[in-house]
C-alpha cells in the first residue's frame, strides 16, 4: 500500500509539474495578414516573472512585415505606439528608454521567434494593461489585452 501511495505522489508531483511552469508563460503568433493568434492573456498573481513568446509565422521578412510585442497600460499604449515609429526598426519601433513600456521584443520577420521575460510585480491588480505590435500601421489591428490574475 505504502509503494502504491508513492507512485501515485509522484505521478501527480510529475503532472502537475509542467502545469505549474506553464502558467508563467505564453506563446503568441503573429502572421503576414497582420494578426496575432491570441487577443487576451491572464498572468497568474502567483508569478515572479512572465515570458512572452513571440512567433512569426509568416514568409516576409521583418522589414515588409515585421511584428513586434509591447505591454504598456492601456492608457499609454497608443502615446507608445506613436512615439515608436521615429525610432526605427533597428529599436524595434520603441523610443529608447520610453518609462510607459513595461516590456518588449524585438522586431521579427517570417520563421523568426524572440521572448521577453518580465517582473509581475511591475503589474497592478485593477489597472488596465494593453499589448500590441509597434510596427508602422499595425498596432490598430494587432493589438490585445492583458490582466494580472488571482
């Protein structure tokens, strides 16, 4: 009885094992249409650090269409959006040292992938917070909302 115990204490340890380091993290597809595959993304309260995946999965490369993802409030985002385009792709469309992105990837284009791992604690319970593409044109479309979960 004792070995069965056991066994089954390591078979749930084993299980819910990944369940629980997958909750820190998320994996995003952007495409050559303009979209990203996800429009919302929870991040558990329970989380020292959030890692965003970004994965392009389109063919042009980043100079054509080329995809990004920036966090900010929700209230900044477009001022950040704006005030990305005059830095160039070579800053990934985000003004150096701008205080309003509480992060960002670089910019990819077709087959490419890059993440960006950030503090939970630089989040709010209650405030709105937005992710978008800063990619000249396309934050009004590939855009999406973010939230600090219990």
């Amino acid at each position: 009885m004792k070995m069965r115990n056991t066994v089954g204490a390591l078979l749930a340890a084993l299980l819910a094992g990944p369940v629980l380091a997958a909750a820190c993290d998320v994996e995003i597809e952007g495409n050559d249409a303009m979209q990203f595959n996800k429009s919302s993304i929870a991040v558990p309260a329970s989380c020292k650090q959030f890692t965003v995946k970004l994965k392009h999965v389109g063919k042009l490369p980043k100079a054509a269409m080329g995809h990004n993802w920036v966090l900010s409030k929700a209230s900044d985002a477009q001022g950040v959006a704006a005030d990305g385009i005059p830095a160039g792709l070579d800053k990934a469309y985000v003004k150096p040292g701008d205080a309003r992105v509480i992060a960002h990837t670089k910019v990819i284009g077709g087959g490419e992938t890059d993440s960006v791992n950030f503090d939970v604690s630089k989040l709010k319970a209650g405030d709105s917070y937005a992710w978008f593409c800063s990619f000249p044109g396309h934050a009004s479309i590939m855009k999406g909302t973010l939230t600090l979960s219990k």
